[in-house]
C-alpha cells in the first residue's frame, strides 16, 4: 500500500462538462486523460469497454490530454470529438478515433465526423472557427498545473491515480476494490478462470514431482 504523501488525487472534480459514460448513481468513478494520437491508449480503449461491459456500478469519465509536442494531430482529434459531443455524438467519434491505425489529419477527421453521423456544414464551421480549442485547452491545463498528469494514459479510479495498469484483470481488481461488481457472467467467467489457473498450477507441480 502506498503511503498517503504517495498518493496521488485528482484535483478537478468530474462536473457538467465532463464526458460520463454510465450512471450518474456509480459507486466507482474511471477517470482517463488521453491522447487520440497515444498507442498506448489506443491500446487501452478495448480494455476499457471491455471493462464497462463486465461491471456494474461503474462510470467511465474522459478527458483530453493531446501532446502536441509529441503527436501533431491530437489536438485537432480532440476538438473534433468536442464537435461531435456538440451534436450528441461524442461516443461513437470517441470510438472511431481510437480505431484508427491512420494518421488523423483533417481529411480523415472529417471522413469520421460523416462516418460518426455528423451534420457536416455545422461540424466544417465549427472546426475551422476553432470553436471547441478552448475546451481541450481547459482539459490540458488541468491535467497539467492541478492533477498531477505527465503523460498518457493516465487513470484515476474514485480520485487516486492508477499506476501500472497493464491488463484487463487489473483494471477489473481496481474498480472492484473501489466498489464495482461483476456482472454474473463476469463473475462466472472469473470464476472459471481462476479454477483453470489452479488445475494447471497442481499440473505443473505433479510434473515437477
């Protein structure tokens, strides 16, 4: 356990114009800073919704954190997003960005946007008018001057920050112990996995012997 001076908490409460995915009465609250550009949270994104779709009681929270330093289209992505949260899509681009082995340029962004569903002279306007740079910027410089982010992918579950999160089965031990549940074929299935983890462990011990 690490020592509370060790700890690190999310300074920056999730409000009204935060991205929630799931119930607002969740007892464990997922929070990412992210960057649509980042492979590691490229590789992320299908643990999360896996992780969304085995638990109850859980709430999926995003924020933008684009290195612009690092990735010369992530800010771009982000604002792109915001469009598409605009028009009440920000999920389905979210997913779509994420997706994509392919530099996000402007062409293909706006090949997303239409793909996403998105009304496409409002969402040409509102791009090139840089109407939603100021909400990724608000993102940046909170994950930067108050929550303690330097990179991504980075996760807070109930305010900590996660650290070495590297699987799916630990995602799913954290949001447990901050008071999530598998759903009962989730737990059916961990179950099983856990049996089939100790017959092969007594296998290799009879072998041993």
């Amino acid at each position: 356990m690490k020592d509370e001076h060790e700890i690190i908490r999310l300074a920056r409460p999730v409000g009204e114009s935060d991205h929630v995915l799931g119930p607002p009465s969740a007892v464990a609250t997922l929070v990412e800073y992210g960057d649509y550009e980042c492979p590691y949270c490229r590789q992320l994104h299908p643990m999360l919704k896996e992780l969304m779709s085995r638990v109850e009681g859980l709430r999926f929270v995003y924020r933008h954190f684009p290195l612009r330093n690092v990735h010369p289209y992530a800010v771009r992505a982000a604002e792109a997003a915001e469009a598409a949260s605009a028009q009440g899509r920000f999920w389905e681009m979210h997913n779509l960005l994420f997706e994509q082995d392919r530099p996000l340029d402007d062409e293909r962004l706006s090949h997303l946007a239409r793909k996403a569903g998105l009304q496409m002279e409002r969402y040409a306007r509102e791009m090139a008018d840089g109407m939603y740079s100021g909400k990724v910027e608000e993102d940046f410089n909170s994950a930067l001057f108050k929550d303690g982010v330097t990179g991504t992918p980075t996760l807070y579950i109930n305010g900590v920050q996660l650290s070495n999160i590297q699987s799916l089965e630990a995602l799913l031990q954290a949001v447990t112990e901050a008071g999530a549940t598998l759903q009962p074929a989730s737990q059916e299935r961990a179950n099983w996995l856990t049996r089939l983890r100790k017959f092969r462990l007594g296998m290799t011990r009879l072998r041993e012997h």
